[in-house]
C-alpha cells in the first residue's frame, strides 16, 4: 500500500473564453497521504475548485481543458482512466462535497433518493437496503430518517449541507473532497458542519481534500495546508508549521489580513492589488506585483519550489537566495 | 386530527383544484358575454334568415317577437345564460336541431384531432430538444433547430395542400380527407402537430440547456452516474416545467388551429362546423362552439397547473 492517496503532479488546466485563454491551474503540485486532511486555501479565483473538478474528472469540457499533468490516485493516473472507470471512482472511492448546499441538491428528487441512488449505483444492494442505508445515513448526520421522504425545499441551508455529507459518505469513500462547504452557510451553522465533518472523518477513516479561504477552518480540521495562488501552490507544509512560521510573502500576506486577539494592531495590513487577470498572468513569479519583497528578477525568472525544512515547501526565490529577505514584513507606507 | 387533515397536502390540493373550478364560472361568463356581443352586433337578422330573403316582412315581425329578439340587449344576454346553464344552447337556425347535440356530436372528432396532433408534437419534439441540447452545436443540433424554424413558419393550410399533393395524389399512401380509419387521422395530425413540434423542440432544447448547467446536474455526475440516468432522471424531469406549459397552451392553439385543418381535410369536427355557422349565421351554433372550445382550453390548463405539482414539489407546496 501506497502512502500518498492522492498525487497531483504538474496539472494545468485552461477554460477558452471569449476573452481569452483562461489559465486556471497552472503547474500545480500536491499530495495527500492516506487519512491526511489537507487544507487548499486560496481567494477565490486561484482554482481551487478546478483543481477539485479536475480530480473527480468534471471539468465542463468545453470550455475547460486539463491541458497537462497526472493526477495519481491511489497510484492509477485518473486521467488515463476510461470513463467508465472513472464513474466507478466517482461517488464510490472519491466523493465530494459541494460549496452551495442550496443549489447542488436536485430540487425534484427526495433527499432519501438521491442518496440511495448513489448507494445503489455502487454497491451491490436491493432497493430496500438501500432505502435502509440512506435513512441511516441520514440519521447519522443528525438528520431523523423520517425524513427521508422529504425534499431539499423542505430543509435549512445547514441541513442541506449534512445531506451533501451523507450523500457523500453513503459509498464510505477513501478520499473525500470538500470545496467550501461552510461558506455558504451561518457562522454557527458552519462550525457544527466543521464537527460533523470531523467526527465522520475520523469514523470512517477518510482521507480529505478541505477546499477553503478560510485560514480558520483550517486551523480547526486540517493536518497540512497547501496555499494556492493564481493557480499553482506557492507554499505547502504542515498545519501546525505553516502557521507559526509563514514563509512565502503571500501566506505572511494572508495572515496579516486576519485580526489578531492577542496582538493591538491599529490597522490590518492585507495585501495591495488584486489577483492577476487570469487571462494575463504576470511573467516570472505571479505574485511578484503585489510582493512587497519584490526585486527586479520577480519579474524574469519564474520560482521553483524550494523545501526550506523537511515537509515545508515555498514557491519564492527568496529561499533560492536570489531576493533579499529583509523587506518582507516592513510596512510600506 | 381536523388540523392535521387540513394541512395534508392532498386536502390542499383538492382545495387547489375546486377552487380552480370554481374560477371557471367568471371565465366562461367572460367568454360568453363577449362571444353573445360580438354575434348580437353582427349584421344579418337570425329571423330573416330562417324564413328565407322573400320572406313577407309581417311574418318576419312576427317571428323576432316570438323569438325575442326585440328584446333589450341584456335581456337576451341573460336569457342566453340561463338557457345554457340548463344545456340549451338554442337550436341550429340551418338543421333546426339543438345545437348542443350539433356540437357534442363534432366534439370528439376535435379533441381526436388535437389529442393526436398534441401526441406526434411530443413525441417528436422532446426527444430531439433533448438530444440537441447534449449536443449543442452539432450538426444534429443545427439540422434539428433549421427545421424547427421551417416547421413554426410554415402556415397550416399551405402544409395541408403540400401533404395532400404529395402522399395523397403522387404517392397515393394516405386517403386526401375524410374521417374514420387509423389511415385517415395521420396526415390531419401530422398537419396539426407540426408546428407544436416545432415550438415543443425549442422549448425543451432551451430548458434542457439551462438545467444542465446547474449545480444539482454536477452532483448527479460527482456520484458516478451514467449520462443518460443523468440526463433523464436528473435533468429532464426539472426541464419539464416549461415544456409542460408550452404542450397546454399547444394543446389550445390546436383547438382553434383544428379549424383550418378540419376544413382543408373534410375533418368532421366543431371546427368546421363552425366556420359554416359562421358562414350562415347561425350563431347558436357560433355561441356554443366558442364556448365549448373556451371551456375545453381552461381544463386542458387546469390539468397543466395540477401536472405541475407532480413534477415539482416545490410548486406542490404553493397550492393552498
């Protein structure tokens, strides 16, 4: 058995539109060891979610493409795959977790049904253990299987999410992956999914992909972080590290932008500009416009992933000794 | 336990459906009111008529009074009502029968028509939106949608005379009019149907395209479904919302639509029956065919609003 579940190596993937072509994952590396939750953080926008999609093998083709790259998942490239195998994954060994629970359930389908579709698809059960599955699932994420019958008008933004999440563990999947599944959702809502999430994690021993721009989610439920920009991961490591000792200006960025208790800052310092248009990334390293650490050869020379301690990767020629360190964290005024 | 039976839903729905019902009554009075106007104010005297052009003008007299017909306005009107709401229409003033046995006895010969004409643009329609919304910008896509067009453009009548010319007197497949046999009832329906098919195509193709695209569909394929359980399970049954509503108002557009179709096929039906009342002034017949086809409309859309509730639940639980 492999430790790496998943092993996305080298992916790009690009949406044709009309203004141009899209590059919405670009060079992207990552990988998830077996019951490993990793964190992708990103803003909206840096392909998380294509990443997500690319995965699963749903990237709306057209207009996206997965130009190049492989995606190993339990050392099989998903991408060499036939479709047919890849519907066998799909909802079976990788399931997945919508960010809007308001919209990704079929409004004219019970929620008992669409999850005892799934089990049916995958498993070898009669309609009536499925039925009985479904229903257990349903009880399972605090949902009372007299439910069942019910459709997702009849429920709350928050219940919604916990059929999403039973819907999703109903085939007891070996890697699941969540793209925001709290966003969408009230504060106190989320943290009760968060738990949930959690709890069922640990129960079922599943590995997780946690999509989120929310650095405290993570902080709550992942074991490493991988942080995206503008589609590639610029800095990777452990939850736990990452945190005490933010390397690549971007994270030091984000974490500038979120108030601290313990700190009396007068101002938050978030990060100047706004992410690249996607049609027209910068040359060099993409983050160089809006790096306060900038140098003149941000803009030629694209940075290579350079591991600065065992575990802890960073995307910034800082740590090739091409860049200065020392202007990082100075305010600018 | 009386609360609980009033907040079922299938008590709300009967509610739903006798209030519907009950909507009827303005309807038709509307429906009547202006159909008994329009008659009373076209030119031609319904006494004249009946006694023939060389009639003397005493007896002509006579016979307006005897028929009330110098009667004031809404007096006539409510007589009409009263009358109709007993299932007297008056009699035919040409056959001298009452002219509600006259249309019962066209009636299913229409609804055969329109019932058919309604089936073909179906069957014809939603399979191919749906096919062409898979496969948006393929040839098939463009071949159907050209055609579409053609079929909405094309005038009934002129379609009717192309058919028969071509399978009636060239190809000799299918008898050119009449009524009664299975042969008899396809080029009248394919005739009717056609331009429905076309509507029904364009409907089902758009609303197809716009559900495809929505979250619920990427979840049903996130779970390893096949596209086709995708497509017809999953999206289909969420696109028939508009295209459901757009077969009922067909369903009507067929009705009056028949009328062409009757008369270029000898169709035995209200429609051409009435197209010769109106020829020959013989407005209870006018009055009555315009009523039933009225009627006939509201239930076909009553029927369709119910329909909604089995497809959605969500419009289900609007109905109180």
């Amino acid at each position: 058995m492999n430790d790496v579940l998943l092993d996305i190596r080298d992916l790009r993937v690009t949406y044709t539109t009309e203004e141009g072509l899209v590059v919405a994952v670009d060079d992207l590396n990552l990988q998830l060891r077996r019951g490993e939750t990793l964190g992708l953080v990103g803003e909206t926008g840096a392909g998380k979610t294509t990443t997500a999609l690319s995965i699963m093998q749903l990237v709306p083709s057209p207009p996206g493409r997965i130009e190049t790259g492989e995606i190993f998942f339990d050392g099989e490239d998903l991408r060499r795959k036939r479709l047919e195998d890849i519907r066998n994954v799909r909802g079976n060994r990788i399931s997945m977790i919508f960010q809007d629970p308001m919209t990704s359930l079929n409004p004219v389908l019970t929620v008992g049904f669409q999850i005892e579709e799934a089990i049916m698809l995958h498993q070898r059960l009669s309609q009536r253990q499925a039925g009985r599955k479904a229903r257990d699932m349903l009880k399972l994420v605090g949902i009372p299987e007299g439910r069942a019958g019910d459709y997702p008008h009849e429920f709350s933004g928050g219940m919604r999410q916990r059929v999403g999440i039973a819907m999703a563990l109903s085939c007891n999947p070996e890697l699941l992956i969540a793209d925001e599944p709290t966003t969408a959702l009230d504060v106190t809502i989320q943290a009760q999914v968060l738990e949930l999430m959690r709890r069922l994690r640990s129960e079922f021993g599943t590995s997780m992909l946690l999509i989120t721009h929310d650095l405290g989610v993570v902080a709550e439920a992942c074991d490493s972080v991988a942080i995206m920009y503008a589609g590639a991961a610029v800095e990777t490591a452990d939850t736990e590290r990452l945190f005490t000792n933010p390397r690549h200006p971007y994270t030091r960025g984000l974490f500038g932008s979120i108030p601290s208790l313990d700190e009396d800052v007068p101002r938050l310092s978030p990060i100047k500009g706004i992410m690249p248009d996607p049609t027209e990334l910068p040359t060099g390293c993409r983050f160089h416009p809006r790096c306060p650490a900038a140098t003149g050869i941000c803009a030629e020379r694209t940075p290579v992933m350079v591991a600065v301690e065992e575990g802890h990767e960073v995307d910034c020629m800082i740590y090739e000794g091409l860049v200065p360190e020392a202007r990082i964290g100075e305010k600018e005024d | 336990m009386l609360w609980y039976i009033t907040q079922s839903k299938v008590y709300r729905m009967h509610r739903y459906i006798f209030r519907r019902l009950l909507l009827l009554i303005p309807v038709m009075l509307g429906v009547s009111f202006l159909v008994f106007t329009i008659m009373f104010f076209t030119p031609g005297d319904p006494a004249k008529i009946l006694l023939g052009e060389r009639a003397p003008e005493a007896e002509v007299q006579a016979l307006r009074t005897q028929m009330g017909l110098d009667d004031p306005f809404f007096v006539q009107y409510g007589r009409f009502i009263f009358n109709a709401l007993r299932g007297d229409l008056g009699r035919s003033l040409t056959t001298r029968r009452p002219a509600a046995l006259e249309l019962f006895a066209r009636f299913p010969a229409t609804m055969q028509l329109a019932a058919m004409g309604v089936l073909v643009a179906v069957l014809i329609g939603i399979p191919i939106g749906i096919v062409s919304a898979t496969r948006q910008y393929s040839v098939f896509d463009g071949a159907s949608m050209v055609l579409a067009l053609i079929g909405v453009s094309m005038p009934n009548f002129w379609q009717g005379i192309m058919m028969v010319l071509l399978f009636s007197i060239v190809l000799r497949w299918f008898p050119s009019s009449g009524y009664g046999t299975f042969a008899h009832l396809i080029m009248p329906s394919l005739t009717i149907g056609t331009s429905s098919a076309a509507t029904i195509t364009r409907m089902t193709r758009s609303s197809m395209l716009e559900v495809v695209r929505q979250d619920y569909i990427r979840t049903a394929r996130a779970k390893g479904l096949s596209e086709r359980v995708v497509i017809t399970r999953h999206a289909l049954k969420n696109a028939l919302i508009p295209i459901v509503t757009v077969i009922g108002l067909q369903f009507g557009y067929l009705l009056g639509g028949a009328v062409l179709t009757e008369t270029i096929f000898s169709w035995p039906g209200v429609g051409r029956l009435m197209v010769d009342a109106i020829r020959q002034r013989d407005y209870p017949v006018v009055q009555g065919g315009v009523l039933m086809l009225a009627l006939t409309f509201s239930v076909v859309n009553l029927l369709v609003d119910v329909l909604y509730a089995y497809i959605d639940p969500r419009i289900k639980a609007q109905y109180k």
